[in-house]
C-alpha cells in the first residue's frame, strides 16, 4: 500500500519516543516500516505494517503515549496504540471515545 501519513507518522514517532528504554529498536524500525494495508471501521482505523525486520523478542505488547490526540471536528480525544507481535510493529490502531463516528480524516490533527 505504500508510505506512513502524517497522522501515522507522528503517533509512531511519539509512541516510540516514549517507549525506547523497553523497545530500543524501535526507532531504527521505523525507517524501515511501509503500510501493508489501512482499515476504517467507522468509528477508528487499523493501519497494518510491514518491513524486513528480524523478530527480536517473543512478547506480544502494545504501547501508547499519554498525550492527548485531537481530531478537529471530533468532540472527544481519540484513544491509539502501537500493537507489537514478536517485537515488530504489527498495527496502530486509532479510535475515538464516546462512541463518535470518524471517517478516518486527519487533517490538522493535534497532540498535546
């Protein structure tokens, strides 16, 4: 399917940075990874990854950031994740709160 959007990119990014003293390799992963597919549920998204990266630990996990994302238009925050299985990234997820309906539009998204 191709490249990160911006959205992805920066959630990545954050997600990461706040969680490289468990997940070092993260960082050098994230040149690497492509999007194999994209899945708009309504009310969030899946973006599925792909990239040559060897499996380095056995421990499913997923791993977020405390700051808030904000969606103009959206009347609540959205809640996301980077979901890990065998140590790479598998998918970030993306939903929003208060059972809101989202067409996956991320134009001047924000966190703070």
């Amino acid at each position: 399917m191709g490249e990160l959007n911006l959205l992805e990119v920066g959630l990545l990014t954050l997600i990461i940075n706040e969680n490289k003293e468990k997940h070092p390799y993260l960082p050098t992963d994230l040149k690497a990874v492509k999007v194999k597919e994209r899945t708009y549920r309504g009310v969030g998204t899946f973006t599925y990854f792909e990239y040559p990266a060897p499996e380095l630990l056995p421990k499913d996990t997923s791993i977020s950031s405390q700051r808030n994302l904000i969606i103009k238009g959206l009347e609540n925050p959205l809640s996301y994740e980077l979901n890990l299985t065998n140590g790479k990234m598998d998918f970030l997820e993306i939903v929003t709160n208060g059972n809101e309906k989202w067409d996956g539009n991320s134009d001047g998204f924000i966190l703070e």
